[in-house]
C-alpha cells in the first residue's frame, strides 16, 4: 500500500549502543521518513536473555529475525527496528523494537540501561516487559528503572507555568503519553492460585502490584516500583508463558518447528500477539496527535540527541521540534503540489483570466489539502499562512508571466496583421481621393481578424485600445488628406475615431471589472472551502485531545477506585487531586475559541494576498507600448 513500510526481510540497527553513547543509524530513519502510514510501536524491554526477540519475531509473523542467541552472551545491543505491514490493521504499519538486555554483565552501566528503558517508553505504543519464573518482589525490583522515569522524562518545558511545573501535576500526566504496559512472564511453572482460588494472568499481576499500607521505609521501598507502574501506565496485561519446549532443545528454538512446541505455549503466544495486534493503539505523542513512520524518525532523533547532551527529555519540546520539522515539510509539499499543478497550464501561456483562476483555484485547494493531511499542532497557523503566502507570490509572478506572453503574442499578431496595411501607406494606396475610406475598411477588416484569435490572453482588448491610439494619428492624417472629404465629414470622421478609441477603452475596463469579479469570487469560494477543511482539521486535533484525556482519566478514575477499595485513604487523596488536574486540563483544551484567534486569521491573510496579487497585477501594472 502507498506509503506503508518498505520490504525488509530482516531487522536493522535503529539506535547504536557504542562507547560514544547512544547513536541513530541515518539508513534506519531513512527507511522510517518513507512510511507516511500512522505506526503501532511496541517495544520489548527486560533482561538480557530472557527470550526477548523471540516474541518479536512472533509478532513479526517470522519465525527468525530478531537474534535470539544460544548462550549467555546478550546478542542484541542498543534498539533493533522491523517494520512490517500491520496484520489487522488496514493503512497502518507495526513497527517492532527489540531493545539490548538489562544487566548485561559485559556491559555493567546502569546508566545506559536507564537510558534503554526510558527510550523504549517514550517511543513505543505498548511496551512489552519480559522476564523469567514468577512476579515476586524480587523480579519487580529488577523493575526498578520504572522509579526513575520521574527523572529522566519531563512533560512539560522549563518555561511552563509555576502550576504546570508542580510534581504532581507532572506525574499525574504521564499516564496521557505512556505506552500500555504487557508483561511477559517466561517459563511460568507455578499454580496460578490466590487464597487457594484459580485467578487469570491479568488477576496475577494485578496481586503481584498490590501495595502495602504504611509510611516505613521498607514499605515505601516496596512501594515504589508498584506505585509507578500503576500510576503511569494506562493499561495492565499480562501473560504466563510455559516452558516452550524441553530445557535442551531452548538454544534451538529459532529452528524449531511451530508443531515442535509445547501446545500450551503456542496457546499462550497466539493469544500474546492477537492481544498486541488487536489492543495496541497508534503512537501518539502529546495532545493525541498520531505519529507516521515519517514523524517517528524525528521523534527517535530528538530523544537521542537530547540524551546525549545531556538534557532530559521534554515530551512538549519533542512534539514542538517535531511539528516544526513535520509542519515545513508539509508547507513544502503543498507548495510542490500547487507548482505542480500550474505548470501544465504555464506550458500553455497565454491564457485568460478565468482559465488561469480555475487553475490556481484547484492547485491551491490541493496544496491546502496535502497541507492539512501532513501537519499538525500548528498552534498559531504560521505554517499555513507561510504555505499561502508562498502561493500567492508564485501566483502574483504567474499573472505576470501570463500577461507578459500574451503582450509578446498580442504585439506580433497586431504587428503580423498591420504589415499589408503598412505596406499600402509606403505605396501611397491611401494618399488619394477615397483612400481613407479603404483604409478604414481595411483596419476594421484586421481589427475582426485580431479579434478572432482566441488565443491572446488576457492582454487581448488591452493591446488593441493602445494600438488603436497609436494609429489614430496615422487615421486622422489620412482622413484630412483625403480629397474626397468635405469639412463635414472630415469632422463627423474625426468624431467616430474618437468615439472608437473611447469603446474600447470602455470594453477593455468592463472586461477587467469582470475578470476581476470573476476571479475574486472563485477566490472567495475557495477561502470558505480552506476554512472548512481548517476547521475540520482543527475540530480533529480537538478531539483527539479528549480521547487522550479520556484514556487517562479512566485510568485514573479506575486506580482511585481500587485505593478506595483497599483503604489507601493518602492515595486517594493524592489520586483526586490527580484526577481534578486532567479534568481541567480537558475543560483547557475544549477552548472553542482557538480557531477563530489563530486559523480564521491565517486564512484571512492567504486570502488578502491572493486579491492583492490578482488587482496588483491587473491594475497597478503600466501598459507597456
């Protein structure tokens, strides 16, 4: 399908682990700025040999690709990216990452694994987190890197408001951009029992996260990482994988046929990947806005760079950044598209007014709509405006473009039609008695030829009235010369060519009148149409806010619940205050009035441009004789 993943028989590199620190592989992001179809990210995070690529392979619908490796050594370092064409969802593209392991012995740098961690939060939709044998406090302590997201991922910029700036008002959001959280438990051999009851996976781990009350320390400790996943993470899902196969033929399994596996495990892996095909959402980023593979190579080049500099990352700066390159490339593209679209028609010059309106009308209209498709958060309308104004200076060149040819055409062909006349005045055809009688049947004759022509453009009438004055010293000459004339008729002569100059200078200005009306009006009509399609833009953006603002106020109003369930009443207090915060920030973000302040304004200056293009050119520009 157009603009979806490019064929890619195996993973590649997409973010380099070296001794210089993180590193993106321009190949990697290459491929990504070719995919315009939104992308479902899920990464896989955990530690190191714990079977990691192998459900990605899964999820892949391959049975290798990922490296799975067959001794203790971690075979993938940094993040490995597949890009395959989504097996559910029709347009979109599943991008898959496979993240180096945590607490590679070879490695020994906590840092570079918190770093791992949080890029596989920031990037991904749903975050798949594997791990071996049970979910016992000592594997969620294993989970720690998740208390440290706090200080390694900041949502909004350092210029925000004091109230925006509080810690609470920070972490209670993470739950709006954070991925949905999968934990896959691998070889699973225990009785899923609670109080001597069958519980399922999701009942499991829920358990396994229940907190404790008290203010010690050690309760606090464990705590802590359970806390963070529940409060950050939008949705819960586990699952509990058996062993696959026999203990000596694991280092097999990337050969092993699906028939070859034990049956409960491929039950549990089948349900695995239709919960990942069927439940991950679109990547998104703040304010709902979807990512393409396009927007997600920026996004990974953002987050890198700002890691290596030293910076945390800012989830607002990243979609800022991101815009800003998104948006001038869709200001780009639009504008490719209306050039485009007038070449054609400039091959073709002269043409009318009306033609060449029509032309620019529907080239503008589909750069105004490749415009909306590609951008997004353009707050304040400065790349629409930027996208019109640049239309309405190549329209203004073209209008002068146009009546330039059609001056050069209009000269050649008056010039071409006068030579027989010409030549008769040089052989004295006019100088006797009754000569400006056929002088005058012959230029009438030339005139009807002239107006014939359909092809002058919109310098046609324009060129005639001053080719007319022009001559109406030679007419006026003639007439008097001629003998045949009394005082009389000489004077009802003169008359006439006066009155005839006059006609046409009437006819020249009532046909720019209606060239002009004609040309605004279509320019009206197709304002009120970008307006639209603005406002249906703008109402979009709006209502992906809300659903981002929804999903976290569901999880939030959910958490709250179960505290009050378990008589946490410090959480729930907490937690309500958390929940008043997301209420009014979707209250913020329902402000009706942001289209009329920015996009009605940004409209308005496409459309004044555009009217001052077409009067300036007509109006304002000097005949040139």
């Amino acid at each position: 399908m157009s603009g979806g993943p490019p064929p890619m028989p195996a993973p590649v590199c997409l973010i380099e682990n070296t001794d210089q620190g993180l590193q993106t592989v321009e190949s990697a992001l290459n491929l990504l700025r070719s995919i315009q179809q939104p992308v479902v990210v899920v990464a896989v995070v955990g530690l190191y040999r714990t079977g990691k690529s192998y459900l990605m392979n899964r999820l892949a619908q391959q049975q290798s690709g990922f490296a799975l490796g067959s001794t203790i050594e971690s075979k993938t370092k940094g993040i490995w990216m597949w890009c395959v064409p989504h097996p559910m969802k029709k347009g979109h593209t599943l991008v898959l990452l496979d993240t180096e392991g945590l607490g590679d012995v070879d490695k020994g740098d906590e840092k570079n694994d918190a770093w791992i961690f949080c890029l596989a939060v920031l990037l991904s939709s749903t975050l798949v987190y594997n791990s071996r044998g049970t979910i016992d406090n000592q594997a969620i302590e294993k989970l720690h890197y998740v208390t440290e997201l706090t200080d390694q991922i900041q949502v909004k910029s350092a210029g925000a408001s004091e109230q925006d700036d509080d810690e609470m008002a920070e972490e209670c959001e993470f739950v709006r951009f954070f991925p949905s959280f999968v934990w896959a438990v691998r070889d699973f051999t225990l009785e899923r029992k609670i109080n001597g009851r069958n519980v399922s996976d999701d009942e499991y781990l829920n358990f396994a996260l229940q907190l404790k009350n008290g203010l010690s320390p050690k309760v606090m400790t464990y705590n802590l990482p359970r806390q963070c996943i529940r409060s950050f993470f939008p949705t819960r899902k586990c699952f509990t994988f058996p062993f696959p196969t026999a203990a000596n033929n694991m280092s097999h399994l990337d050969s092993m046929a699906e028939a070859d596996l034990d049956p409960d495990f491929r039950n549990v892996a089948d349900s695995f990947c239709t919960h990942i095909f069927t439940e991950s959402r679109v990547k998104t980023v703040q304010g709902g806005h979807k990512v393409t593979g396009s927007r997600f190579s920026h996004l990974v080049k953002i987050y890198v760079d700002t890691i290596n500099s030293g910076k945390v990352p800012c989830l607002e700066n990243a979609v800022v950044a991101m815009a800003e390159i998104e948006n001038q490339s869709a200001v780009d593209e639009g504008f490719r598209l209306y050039v485009q679209g007038m070449e054609n028609l400039k091959k073709n010059f002269p043409v009318d007014l009306e033609s060449l309106s029509a032309e620019h009308q529907r080239a503008s209209a589909l750069a105004t709509q490749e415009f909306l498709k590609r951008s997004f958060k353009d707050t304040e309308g400065k790349y629409m405006t930027q996208l019109q104004e640049n239309v309405a200076k190549l329209y203004d060149q073209l209008i002068n473009d146009n009546m330039d040819a059609s001056e050069k055409l209009c000269r050649k062909l008056l010039s071409d039609l006068y030579a027989p006349m010409a030549g008769n005045i040089q052989q004295g055809i006019y100088a006797k008695p009754g000569g400006y009688e056929i002088y005058c049947r012959d230029r009438d004759a030339m005139v009807a030829k002239y107006r014939q022509d359909g092809k002058k453009g919109m310098k046609g009438e324009e060129m005639l009235e001053g080719f007319l004055q022009e001559r109406s010293a030679e007419a006026n000459s003639i007439m008097k010369a001629d003998e045949k004339l009394t005082e009389a008729d000489k004077q009802r002569a003169e008359a006439r060519e006066q009155a005839a100059v006059q006609e046409q200078q009437a006819k020249v200005a009532a046909q720019r009148q209606k060239d002009l009306q004609r040309a605004l009006e279509d320019e009206k009509r197709n304002q009120e149409e970008r307006l639209r399609r603005m406002e249906e833009k703008m109402e979009e953006e709006k209502c992906l806010q809300r659903e981002e603002l929804d999903r976290a106020l569901e999880s939030k109003q959910k958490e709250w619940q179960e505290m009050m369930q378990k008589g946490f009443r410090d959480k729930v207090e907490i937690m309500s205050q958390e929940i008043e915060h997301l209420k009014k920030e979707k209250e913020k973000e329902a402000d009706p009035g942001f289209f009329k302040k920015y996009l009605m304004p940004a409209a308005e200056v496409g459309k004044e441009k555009m009217q001052n293009s077409i009067i300036g050119s007509e109006e304002s520009r000097p005949l040139q004789r």
